[in-house]
C-alpha cells in the first residue's frame, strides 16, 4: 500500500514522532496508521532502553496549581542537554507531567509511571516516556515531585518557577483570610526560597542529628584554627564561639530567619508580620534543575579527533 503525506501527517499528530520515523513505521504497518503508532511505541521502548544509561542532569523544573490554590505539583524532568530543555516539544512534556501529577496519587515516580497517562489514556506515563525518548533522541527521566493540599480556606498553594524553569518553588502558606496581600506574600518568600535555597521552616523544624552533626564539624574546625593561633584561647571561648558559628549557620538555613532578598531591612519572618496578617508558611519545597546528579564531562575535541581516526 503507498503510504501518502496526509498519512505520515496523521501519524505526527496522533505519536509525536519525526516525519522519517512516521514514514518507516507506516511502510512496515503496510499503511495501518494504528499499527504504525504501536510500532513507534515498540521502538521507542527499545530506543529508551538504550538511552536509560545516559546521564540526564540538565532539563525543567515545572510547577501545576488548581485554581483555586487548594492543590499544587511540582516536578522535576531530566533531559541530557540544555538543548533539549529549550525544545518546545519537552516544555510542554514536562508541563503535562506536572499536570499528571497534580491529579496523580502516586507517592514515586516508580509508581506515576505505571499510570494511565492523562493526556492519552491508551498509554502509560512509561509509554509516553519512552516515546519522547524516540522522538526527541535523548534519555529523559522523571526524577521527582511534591504535592501540596490546602487544609480548608485559610491554606493556600503558591507557586514560582525561575529561569525558564532552572529553578522552582512551592510552599503552603496560611493566614485567617487567604487575600491578595497573603498571595502577594506567599509568591514573594517563594522568590526568597528559590533564590536562597532555605532548608527548614524555622528552627523548631532542624532535627537534633543535624545540629549536633553541624556542631561537631564547628568544634573540630575551632579546635584547629586554636592550635594553629599565636594564642589559643580557652575552652570556654572555643565552646562561644562554636555556639556563634551554629546560630549563624542555623540563620542561613531557617527560612524564616533569613535575611529578606528584597528588603535587607527585615528577615522573612518579620516580613511575614509586616503584611498585616497573622501569615505563616507550613511547608515549602524547592527543586533545582540537576540538583545533586553528577555530570559527565565531555572533551569534544578529543571526541572528534577519536571519530577521525575511523
């Protein structure tokens, strides 16, 4: 059977997949445009199969919240360049994850990917992976997500996404009312924590281990820079400063007790009462792009000068 343009065209829509592949697909399917689309899906299974070794440490951080700011996702999606992270194609991939999320009751991404996928329910969330795979040409991978549910109308999810999507962050924010002035100030300390990556809420929320792990290291440090000195200093003044260096430490990491980005004048907490609300933050989540995975470098020129040798 000839396989005609508005047949390659009909099969691009319905996959997504490159006019080439569309064209094969259709000459092996004898023109079944429905038993094409399977065999793009079988080798896309195959080309994501391959591809899952790559390292996929660039890509988007996106973010999904109902309308009425009770429900919110954020996501992480992993590509291997920047490149692809820009491609209109992956923008929106990573925008229907979001949403996928957002109605998703998954608790991994070992889980969401066994889901029928929103945007095409003949398919699972792992299908619809693998066929960006084939069609984009790079592996991609779902690598996180938090969810966010407001309890009852003094709760709201907000929302802020940096960069193109390099950066995001959301958080639960509460107050007796939920007005403009509460959102205007849940959207600016959610500014605050994609740009000052804050740990905890407050100090209350910092596990014990984790001070105790943070004095250890200040004491061993005092400890050093003490013997190293002209003039040691007693134990007791070792132990005050170690003290100093904790709350310091503790004021970088505490959200609330953060310095405010856009007023140096106030941390986030005072900023927070200066809204003229009883504002509190009950949770937050911040996700950087890549965060954490480490990158292989590349020397492309010894790349080209190997390729040259065949």
């Amino acid at each position: 059977m000839q396989v005609t343009a508005s047949m390659v065209k009909e099969l691009r829509e319905l996959t997504g997949a490159g006019m080439a592949a569309c064209k094969n697909a259709l000459v092996e399917a004898n023109g079944d445009v429905k038993r094409a689309s399977e065999i793009l899906r079988e080798k896309g299974l195959a080309a994501a199969a391959k591809k899952a070794g790559r390292v996929a440490a660039e890509g988007l951080v996106a973010a999904a919240v109902t309308s009425d700011r009770k429900n919110g996702a954020l996501v992480e999606v992993n590509s291997e360049t920047d490149f692809v992270a820009k491609n209109e194609d992956f923008v929106t991939f990573v925008q229907q994850v979001a949403n996928h999320v957002l109605a998703s009751g998954a608790k991994t991404p070992e889980e969401l990917v066994e889901e029928k996928w929103i945007a095409d329910t003949t398919q699972t969330v792992k299908e619809a992976l693998a066929n960006k795979v084939a069609t984009i040409g790079e592996n991609i991978g779902i690598r996180r997500f938090a969810r966010f549910a407001a309890n009852g109308a003094n709760e709201a999810v907000i929302e802020y996404i940096h960069g193109g999507g390099r950066v995001g962050a959301m958080l639960l924010v509460s107050a007796p009312e939920i007005n403009d002035a509460v959102l205007e100030a849940g959207r600016n300390v959610c500014m605050q924590i994609a740009a000052m990556s804050p740990q905890f809420v407050s100090r209350d929320d910092v596990p014990a281990e984790h001070i105790a792990n943070e004095k250890e290291i200040l004491t061993k440090q005092a400890m050093q820079e003490n013997e190293a000195a002209d003039k040691p200093k007693p134990a007791q003044v070792i132990e005050k400063m170690v003290e100093g260096r904790l709350a310091k430490g503790l004021k970088e990491v505490c959200l609330l007790d953060q310095e405010y980005v856009k007023d140096a004048e106030h941390t986030v907490a005072s900023y927070l009462k200066s809204v003229g609300a009883d504002v509190k933050i009950a949770d937050f989540t911040r996700y950087e792009k890549g965060e954490g995975i480490e990158k292989k470098e590349v020397d492309f020129a010894a790349e080209v000068a190997e390729a040259m040798k065949g």
